[in-house]
C-alpha cells in the first residue's frame, strides 16, 4: 500500500549485512595502514627496549620504568646466594697476595631481595661493593680443596682479615655486547667511564673514589663448527657485538695474578657474568687447566662445585656449548684427559653428517681424598715446581 515501506526478505537483509561488514574492515585497514606510514617512527607505539631479553624458560620479563629488563637476575646479597654461583675464591698468589675471585653480576638491580620485585630504574643501579665485600667475608674458612697445603694455609690466614677496601680492585666483565649492555653501561659509569677491551692496554678507572681497573672481555660458547670454536678460542673481535680470545684471556689472568700491583696493595680480580655458572664456569675451567694443571674432568668438576667436592646448594655445570670452548682449549694447551674437539669443519658438504663425541666427560667415580698431592717444603718464594705433575700455581 501507498505510504507503508516494503519489508525487505530475510536474503537482502544478509547481504546489506555482509556488505556494511566489508566496508567497515576496508576502512579499518586503511586506517592502520595510514597510521604506520604518517606517524613518525618514534611515535610508534613501541615494545621496550630490550624486552625480555633476561627472560628464563621463554618467560615474558617484568620490565622497568626506562625500559629495561633484568627477570632472573638477583641483587649481588647475601639473600640471593641460593640462586647464583656466589663470589668464590679461585686461587691466592703467596708471593704477592693477590686474590682471583669468581662470581655473577655485581650490581644491585633490584628493589629489596624479594626475586617477584620489579627493577628499579636504570638509574638507580648500583655497583654492590659493600655487599660484595660482605659476602666474600662470610666464606672467610671456605678453601677451595683443589689448592696445595701451603696456599690452603695462606689464604685462610689471609682471609681472617679480609676487607676489600685493603685491595686494588679488577673487575673482569664477561657480559656480552647485546643482552647484557644494560648492566655493563653500569659498570663503566661505576668505573668512571674508563675500561679496556679484550687485551688491550689495561686503563685505570676509579671505584668509590679510589684507583679501580674495568676489563670488558666478552666471551660465548661455540656450536658444532671447527671454525667458530677456533675463532672464538685464538681471536679478538672488538668491533659491535665481538668477542675476545678466550686463549688470551686465561693467559691475561695469569699475568695479572702474578703481577705485583704498582699501587703496593694486594689485587682483588673479580670476573663475573650475570649468574656466575656459565660464562665464568667456562673461564674458570680454563684457569685451572692452565695455571693449576687440573685435567679436564676435575677443573669441570671444581668449577661446578664452586671449588669443593660436592655441590654447594646447587651444582652450576657450565652449560654444553661453554664445556665445548672449554675442551677446544684444552686440547691447544696439551691439558690432561682433555675429551675430543666436538664439531663439524667448515668445510662438510651440506647433507653430510660428521659425527660428533660427547663433550662431557664420562663420570667415572673419583677416588676418595684430595687430588693434591702432598707438598714437600716450600721455600720461601712461590710456589711452582718444574715438571710436577699436580696443582701448580
């Protein structure tokens, strides 16, 4: 009739649907698609930076006010040492009393020792000296057993006393140029902006107003790859996310443990990564391969066990492509009992399959009693017997 709208069927309802529903999305599409072309890039919502780059398990971190992210990395304190591989003594010079000193990140990142807290902002990290010094303080009677007698005897008269302010101070970072830059742009500041990189001229900072030394040497484990492990083993790449030679470093630590410091005070190394397990277990296995002619099974076994017999708290074994680099060196030294260089060369044809042996040493069960053989009488200057067969420092 004239003056009633039609009714439209149920069909033309359907499609005047569909297409208002097309429109709409066209629409929201060029409105996203416009939004990214005439937004200049900063303006861009954008994820933080370096999120969730310390993130465990695949974990999404918790992330600080600036932006940057430290889930699963703890405050350098007493209440964090079920977590990480705590400061730990790894040998003591006799002649000048300089100490060698594993651990993780000393750095204070978070708000209070509750591991759920959220960071603090970049700001207000801090290079945990008073904490470090307390902690290295508490394990005053802890030896590592792997030591000759008369060290053992040293270094536990020498610790009764210890206190950090009485020791030049050389921090050995570990931390890589891409994960961790958070947490060494702290350090250089700590330091006074002053460090040197891989084997460069060592250059001297300051720490709490007193004369301190940085060292950046970055290290990582190698993949199956004759190439990369014999890179990562004999060469320095100081450029943007290098790494240096792990030879060379060992052979750096040597010299600085036994070198007398100019400044007349005993030396305190410390090298560290963040948690103190992988990057500085490989190192540490490296050290006592070399300075205290440990075979390749008892320096992965000490470096595990933080220099005991057992675990303390928890093992911290380095993890496979850190053993890897470890058995690399082994092998260029002449070490002891040193397992195979695990790896396919460079140049394997693609399809073919090269075997590849454990890099784990078998653990066989270890003979009961100290692996240090008895020591005969030390005269007085240090001690390192030619040709020994034992630990040698």
């Amino acid at each position: 009739m004239s003056g009633v709208p039609s009714e439209k069927s149920p069909l033309s309802r359907l499609v005047l649907f569909g297409v208002c529903i097309a429109i709409a999305g066209i629409v929201a599409a060029i409105g996203i698609f416009g939004t990214g072309i005439l937004l200049p890039p900063e303006e861009i919502p954008q994820p933080p930076e370096n999120d969730g780059v310390m993130d465990l398990m695949g974990q999404k971190g918790d992330v600080s006010p600036d932006g940057t992210n430290c889930k699963g990395v703890y405050n350098l304190e007493e209440a964090s040492r079920q977590f990480i591989a705590a400061p730990t003594v790894v040998d003591v010079n006799e002649a000048n009393g300089n100490l060698l000193v594993r651990g993780p990140l000393p750095l204070i990142l978070r708000d209070g020792s509750d591991p759920a807290n959220g960071c603090r902002n970049k700001a207000d990290w801090q290079f945990a000296y008073e904490n470090l010094n307390a902690m290295i303080k508490k394990e005053k009677d802890v030896v590592p057993v792997y030591l000759p007698d008369s060290k053992k005897t040293f270094l536990t008269g020498e610790m009764q006393s210890f206190d950090l302010a009485d020791y030049q101070v050389i921090v050995i970072s570990l931390l890589n140029h891409a994960d961790n830059t958070n947490y060494f742009d702290i350090e250089k500041a700590e330091f006074g902006g002053k460090f040197s990189q891989c084997t460069q001229a060592v250059q001297e900072g300051t720490l709490r107003g007193q004369p301190a030394t940085l060292i950046w040497s970055s290290v990582e484990g190698c993949p199956d790859n004759y190439g990369v492990c014999n890179r990562l083993l004999n060469t320095d790449d100081e450029g943007s996310g290098g790494t240096c030679s792990y030879k060379d470093l060992i052979a750096q630590m040597n010299t600085l443990m036994e070198e007398k410091d100019p400044s007349g005070k005993k030396r305190l190394i410390y090298y560290h990564c963040t948690h103190g397990s992988d990057r500085t277990g490989m190192v540490t296995m490296g050290y006592l391969m070399k300075a205290a002619s440990l075979s390749y099974p008892d320096a992965l076994k000490y470096t595990t066990n933080l220099g005991q017999e057992n675990p303390v708290i928890k093992p911290h074994q380095p993890k496979d492509t850190l053993q890897r680099l470890a058995t690399y060196y082994c092998n260029a030294i002449g070490g002891k009992d040193c397992p195979g260089n695990a790896g396919v060369s460079e140049g394997t044809p693609t399809g073919v399959i090269t075997p590849v042996p454990t890099i784990t040493p078998s653990q066989t069960p270890l003979p009961t009693g100290t692996i240090v053989p008895t020591q005969t009488a030390v005269p007085n200057k240090p001690f390192n017997p030619t040709g020994s067969d034992g630990a040698q420092f």
